[in-house]
C-alpha cells in the first residue's frame, strides 16, 4: 500500500475498531463497504481506491442494490513481446 493510501485507510481502520462493532452487521454488500475501501485502497492506491470506496458508499442506500459486490481488478498493460531478426 502506498504511504498516501495508508494515511486514508486510517479513520476506515478507525471505524471498524470503534464504531462497528456497536452498529452491528448491516451492511447490505459483500465484502462489506470498509473491508472493500481497505482493499480498494490496497489494490489500486490512494486517488483510485479512495475514488472505488466513495463511489461504493454513495451505491450504500435502502433504494439501491444488494449482494456480492468484489473491487474491480487491477488491469495490466499488456506485455509487448520483440522480436530480434
């Protein structure tokens, strides 16, 4: 994890050792929406994942979806073979 991206997994990681275990498990996703910013953050660094992790959150509402919902996968540019003659 980039040092900037763990500077903004602290007030998640804050929130999972205070405020969780008094709200309970309600999260309507899986894996649930801090778990998902941890890894957010984890795979894709601090502007994307912070970016992956609000927009999950903002998707957190009693009208909105439910069910497995995995953080998209890093993509890798593709490997570029040579040739030598």
């Amino acid at each position: 994890m980039t040092p900037f991206a763990t500077i903004l997994s602290l007030p998640v990681r804050a929130y999972r050792m205070v405020f969780s275990p008094w709200i309970g498990f309600n999260c309507r996703y899986q894996p649930t929406c801090s778990a998902y910013a941890l890894e957010a953050l984890e795979k894709h660094g601090a502007i994307k994942g912070a970016y992956l992790a609000a927009r999950r959150i903002g998707r957190c509402h009693p009208l909105g979806a439910s069910g497995y919902d995995p953080v998209p996968d890093t993509k890798t540019p593709p490997k570029h073979t040579t040739s030598e003659d």
